[in-house]
C-alpha cells in the first residue's frame, strides 16, 4: 500500500508509443498521456510523471523488448520498475482491451502488490552475450537452410555428377558446389548456395569465440563444471541477466528455466509436476547439460545407476539432474556478477556431478 501523497504509474509499451497512466494510493486515476517511444519521448514522460507528485514504482509491460529503454530511464530518475504481465484474458472480457486499459492495469498491479518481479539488466557482458546468441541464432537457422536447398538440388543431379557433390559433411559439399563453374543456372544455384553456406559456417565460428571469449571473462567457474559449454553458459547467464541479485534464491532461479516442482493437487489427490513454465531456452540447456553428464561424468552416472535401482526411467532422472544443476549454475553466476565479501569461491553443495 502506498502512502497517500505517492503516485503509481501503469505504462502499456508498443513498437511507435507508449501509454502511462497515473493512479493515486486509492486507486483513483490522475492522468492518462501517450509518448513517443524515443529518447526524447521517454524523457518527456519522466517529466510528466513529476508534475503530478512523487512516483517510486512503476509497472512496465515488456521490459525485456519495446519498454527496455524507458526501463532504464525511469530507474535513472530513481523511480523502481516493476515487470508487469499483460492482462489476463478474463479481465479483458470484462473490461475490454485498448492502451490505456492496459496501462491503468499495469498501474493497479503494482498498487496492489499483484506483479514483484524486478526487470533484467543487460547493460553489461550479459547483454552482448545476448546480442551474440541472437545473430548466431539467425546464422544456424540460415545455414541450415542453406544446406537442406544443397542437398535437394544435388539429389536431381544425374548420377555422375550428385557422387561428385553428395558429400558426407556439409562443408565437404558446400566446397564442391562452390568451386562448379556456372555453365548453367543450376550449377550457378549450387555455386551461390556453396558459398553462402561457407560464409555462414565462418560468422557462426566467430561468433561461438567471441561468446568462448566473454563467457571466460564473466563466469570462468561456470566453464569448470562437467558438461556446461560456452553457448549453454551464455544461455543461463542471458536467463538470469546482469542483475542476478533480483533471483532472491536459486529456487527462484529454478523456476525462472522451467525445472521446480509445483503442486498440482486436487480433492484428495496430493501430487506435484513440473514447473512447465518458464524461459525454455533456459530448460534446453539444462537437459543438454545433464544428458552430456548422464554420458561423460562418472559421478553423475553413479547417481544415475542408483535412481534406476529405485526405479526411476532416464526422462526422470534427466529432470532431477536439471535442478540439481540449476542450484550449482546460480551459485556461480550470483558469485561472479555480485561477488561476496570473502575472496573464496563458493562452496559445492550440490550432490551430483
């Protein structure tokens, strides 16, 4: 509840504007305005909001896209943002759906103490981890396409030609297409299709060592662990962001990737299951983490032949190894983005690998 001389504000964003709504402690709406999503536009609200009394938190829609940047402005002008989800679909069949409905929902959310959740930082290493995911991303699933187009050209090829090109590995055909000489528009086709995809293989490499590169610099620990790489590291720092600390526990940390059980009880039925929420991007790279584990790691396959005694199946035994090393990732990366007082690496608590 806040005191009655504060204000708080309800911002819906979109690509073009941004919608702000002020409501006082009772609930009752101040004022309504519209802003342009610009530099200049988010410095417009800030003063806006002044002009109507002291504002200390505010609910944003979409912090981690188009309202980034009025995140970072509002929190300048010492105002606490807070992340706010869209309205829920029953609220909207009662009340409509338009921007400033929107707004005023977000406002009523944090007055009501409904939405806590503090918006992820990516000012910092994690943020260009970010960026660099992003165009690696792009450049697999570009490269993939490349290569499927390779593969079903040289298929129509007569028979002497496609044992020519029909390589094994992708970047033995790519060099033998991209070294045909464009006697005619198919040749030319698989030439061009060759070199993009050799083009795309060389970005993707530089992009995995500029990740290798920070992931080191960040979190060196993370890299210590059995079956973490650099690219599932940079996923799981993304996931928790340059603001560590807003996951109060790795509890909190466990849910955000999806991996903590949640009860799921009805009548006399007491039971729980999988959290199946949260960044799934996060929870592929955790189960990758713990297959490779399950493979490599002796003391991880310990642990598995003792569930498989007490009869549990690998999709489960996958699922427990994800949170136990959900609990070992957050603790190296709160170490190395927060760092304690002590010097000394934080402790292994976690009872597999």
């Amino acid at each position: 509840m806040l005191p009655e001389s504060q204000l708080a504000l309800g911002v819906d964003t979109h690509k073009d504007v941004n919608v702000a709504v002020l409501l006082d402690a009772l609930g009752r709406k101040v004022a309504t305005a519209a802003f342009a999503t610009t530099d200049r536009g988010n410095a417009e609200l800030a003063e806006w909001v002044q002009q109507y009394g002291e504002v200390v938190r505010a609910g944003v829609e979409g912090t981690g896209s188009y309202g980034h940047r009025l995140s970072c402005r509002l929190m300048d002008q010492g105002i606490g943002v807070i992340e706010v989800n869209r309205p829920d679909r029953s609220r909207r069949r009662r009340k409509g759906k338009s921007d400033s409905v929107d707004a005023e929902a977000a406002a009523r959310a944090v007055l009501a103490g409904e939405a806590s959740a503090v918006p992820k930082d990516r000012s910092g290493p994690v943020g260009e981890l970010r960026s660099l995911l992003l165009a690696r991303r792009s450049a697999i699933k570009a490269r993939t396409q490349a290569n499927n187009q390779l593969r079903a050209l040289v298929h129509d090829l007569h028979d002497e030609m496609r044992e020519r090109l029909d390589q094994r590995r992708p970047a033995h055909r790519a060099r033998a297409c991209a070294a045909l000489s464009p006697d005619n528009g198919t040749f030319k086709a698989l030439g061009v299709l060759g070199r993009r995809w050799l083009m795309l293989h060389q970005e993707i490499q530089e992009l995995e060592q500029s990740i290798v590169t920070l992931v080191r610099e960040t979190v060196p620990n993370l890299l210590a662990r059995p079956g973490i790489g650099p690219i599932t590291a940079a996923q799981l720092l993304v996931t928790a962001g340059d603001n560590p600390d807003r996951l109060r526990t790795e509890a909190s940390f466990a849910a955000l990737c999806g991996v903590s059980p949640i009860e799921h009880s009805s009548g006399r039925c007491e039971r729980r299951r999988l959290n199946l929420g949260g960044d799934r991007v996060a929870n592929s790279a955790l189960w990758i983490i713990a297959h490779v584990r399950l493979v490599h790691d002796p003391r991880t396959q310990q642990y598995g032949a003792k569930r498989t005694t007490e009869g549990k199946d690998r999709k489960d035994i996958l699922r427990r190894l994800q949170r136990y090393i959900a609990r070992e990732v957050y603790r190296d990366i709160t170490f190395a983005l927060s760092p304690p007082v002590s010097s000394n690496p934080p402790p292994d608590t976690a009872t597999t690998a």
